[in-house]
C-alpha cells in the first residue's frame, strides 16, 4: 500500500500483512544468504512494486548478480486491485504507466524475470464463478498487452514472459476445466496480435489451493479441503502450485501447518502418478462439455468488456465489483439456505475439540522494525535523497521509464513511503467512491 512501518494507518499490520520492507537494508537482510542467481524469487506487489522492485534489484546487485541473471515473478497486476483486493494506491491510468514501465524495463534488462502475474486468484476468492474470474482476468490481460504495445514493445518481446495466477477450488471437475479453457481462450486473443514466438501463446499458470474455502470450524478438515484442491490443480496443468495450510483461517499458519501442506505436494509429486500424464482428462466426456461450455461463457463476457472499451473502462464504470459481489451474494445465500453444504458449518457439525496450536505473533516485531527504520533514516544525507525523491517526482510528471529513477533514491535511503510519496504527488490516490 506505500507505507513504511511506522505509518499510523498500518501499524496494526507489520508483521502480518507480508514482510515488512521498508528500505533496501530491509531487502538485504530478506535475502541474505539466499543466491539470487541461484534462486528464483515470487513477490506479491502491485501498488508499491515500483520501489519494492527496486530494492530486489538492487539487494542483487549487492551480492553481485547482475539484472540479466535474475529470475522470478513480480506479481504487478493493478487491475485487480481495483476489482477486489484494494491494495491500490494511484488511479487506473497512472498505474497502467507503472505496468508498461516494468515491461519495458524487465524485457530489456532481465529477461528471465516474469514481468507480471495476472491474477484471477483474488477474484475466486472474492465470490467470482469459474467463468468470471477467467473472463475478468484474460480481459485484463489484454489491457496488459495493448499497455506493452503502446510503450513501443513488440508483442513477442514480452508476452512470453507473463503468466497468470488462479483459485482453485472445491468444484473438482469445473476446477480442471478452468484450466484446460484458460490456455485455450488465451491463445486465441494472443494470435490475435499476430506474434512470430509460439512461447507468447501459452498461457503459463501459478495455482493456489482456496483460502475461502478454509474453515474456523473444525479446522482439519482443510487438509482434505486442500488435498482435494491441489489434485485438481495439477489435473489441470498448472505449472506451479501454492497450497495453503489448514490453519489459515484462525491465523498465520505454524510451522507444523506449513510442512504439512509442503508434504501435500510432495506426495501428489512423488507418491502418484498423478504428474506424469499431460491433461488426464481429455476426452472426459463431463470434463470436455464443462470446459467447451466454459469457452462459450468466457467469450461473450470479455466480448462484453471489450465493447465497454476494455477492462480499464469497466472497472471505472464498477462494472466487474458489482459482478463478482453479486456473485458473492448468491454463493452465501446457497451456504444460508444449506443448498451448499460446508461439512462442520452448515452440515455434519461437531462440537470442536481439536483446536490447533495458533502461531502467535510476538508484538516486539513490529517495534524492532520501526527501530530499525528510525535508525536507517538517521544514518543518511538528507541532500542526497531528498534531490534523489525530486527527481522520482520529475520522471514521473513526464514520459520517461520510471524505474531507472529510483536508482539514485535508493542509493540515497529513500524508503518505500517516501517513494511512494513522491509519486502521489503527481498522480494523485485512487478513490474507490469515485467510480460510482
């Protein structure tokens, strides 16, 4: 969201949100010992990405790997955030910048790293059916590509390197139709923009096992939840797989949670045959006529995006919220009404002795982290970095690729906040009331 540790507005949050960077000395420490050129690294940023990227870059540079060597996904997809998570900080169109940007950047200067992960994840999780969250987010994608084209991109010069993010829940059979549907319909806008690399038509999938579906009540039975969930998840052809632990609704998963849900990949990885056929089902007769009829859906909604102007137009009228909340409505009506049935919810409830033992988080945390930040901003040359944030401010009133900007600044000890800051000033804040 942009704000260093010791903002009033999220101190309840340091510790739990993530973890709490605050400035390059912060993304040193995260990365120590770990080999980044060894190592590919996933991180969930999109509203701050700018300096967070930043920072990695430049923890890399520290260990001496180089931009060409590093490898990994940055999550950087804004629209979404405008639909369902709110963890947005400027307006649409000033965001979309940051999205071209960072193709720009990473397309010349890293061309290992994903440049973003578009993600339907948060719309599942949000109430969306399986056809929403796939039309919402393909269409989204095409605002991505159309963003990269108009930075003066060549379509094969980035789109092998964006990949997509889903939800899998527990409607087991719609959940790998989901799949199989996604590389199908995103092969067929992409040839649309003519490309010469086969690579910018694959639809390349991170999947993560529901958290929506995790229940206080009775809690272990969220490891047969996410079993269920992570088998349909490679039934489908994901290309890697985060399953959540079944503690997850109650807190931060501990550690034993967190090696159980490891070991329940391992075991679908290495105890079963499970991974060793390409996309088991085809010619399922149920699984074929789910995913065709998926298509079908999933087409005339993005046809419906598209004449709107696209997803950056809908999500300014609120078109996809009202449609995913709507969506939303209907499946906790279901659960009130007991036509879904939540086994230890609404069905087959038992009175909770098994009540696991909670991570707690220690309140010292977030105090060593603010301490931390005082004395990082005690030790520098306020000149340095107050001219550094100037020029952040400077780029960014104009056209030029910020991200070459926040060298200095970090160099400087600029800190996500005072990033972040020097951007509102020129592209204002995000408020959600104004699109209504």
């Amino acid at each position: 969201r942009g704000y260093d540790s010791d903002h009033e507005r999220v101190l309840g949050d340091v510790g739990k949100a993530g973890v709490a960077i605050d400035s390059i000395e912060d993304m040193k420490i995260l990365f120590d010992k770990i080999p980044l050129d060894q190592m590919s690294v996933s991180m969930t940023m999109n509203g701050a990405v700018l300096p967070i990227m930043a920072f990695y870059i430049a923890a890399a540079i520290e260990q001496g790997v180089s931009m060409e060597q590093l490898s990994g996904t940055i999550q950087n997809d804004i629209l979404k955030e405008f639909m369902v998570r709110n963890t947005y900080i400027y307006p649409p169109t000033p965001s979309m910048r940051i999205i071209a940007d960072i193709f720009e950047f990473t397309s010349r200067k890293m061309p290992k790293f994903n440049c973003i992960s578009i993600s339907g994840y948060h719309m599942h999780e949000a109430g969306a059916t399986a056809a929403i969250e796939l039309a919402y987010t393909l269409a989204d994608g095409l605002e991505y590509i159309r963003a990269g084209l108009e930075a003066g991109l060549k379509i094969d010069e980035f789109a092998p390197r964006l990949s997509f993010f889903w939800g899998i829940g527990m409607n087991h059979k719609l959940e790998i139709a989901k799949l199989r549907a996604g590389r199908l319909l995103w092969a067929k806008l992409v040839k649309k923009f003519e490309p010469k690399n086969e690579k910018s038509l694959a639809l390349r999938a991170h999947c993560q096992t529901s958290g929506w579906s995790l229940t206080e009540q009775d809690p272990y039975n969220n490891i047969i939840r996410t079993t269920v969930e992570a088998m349909a998840a490679v039934f489908g052809g994901t290309q890697s797989l985060h399953t959540n632990s079944f503690d997850e609704a109650l807190a931060l998963p501990s550690d034993k949670a967190a090696r159980l849900a490891l070991r329940t990949q391992q075991v679908i990885a290495n105890e079963t045959d499970i991974t060793k056929v390409v996309d088991p089902f085809a010619g399922s007769y149920v699984v074929e006529n789910l995913t065709a009829d998926l298509v079908k859906e999933i087409e005339a909604l993005i046809e419906k995006i598209e004449k709107m102007g696209g997803a950056v137009a809908a999500i300014e009228t609120g078109f996809q919220k009202r449609e995913i909340e709507n969506s939303a409505y209907i499946i906790s009506q279901e659960i009130d009404n007991e036509e879904r049935i939540i086994v230890g919810v609404n069905d087959f409830v038992t009175q909770n002795d098994l009540a696991p033992n909670l991570h707690k988080l220690d309140p010292e945390v977030g105090n060593e982290q603010r301490k931390r930040l005082a004395e990082h901003r005690a030790n520098r040359k306020n000149d340095e970095f107050l001219n550094s944030l100037a020029e952040i401010t400077r780029v960014a009133s104009g056209s030029e690729n910020v991200m070459p900007a926040l060298k200095s600044a970090i160099n400087a000890g600029a800190t996500v906040g005072e990033i972040c800051d020097a951007l509102r000033k020129v592209w204002g804040v995000y408020r959600s009331s104004e699109a209504f």
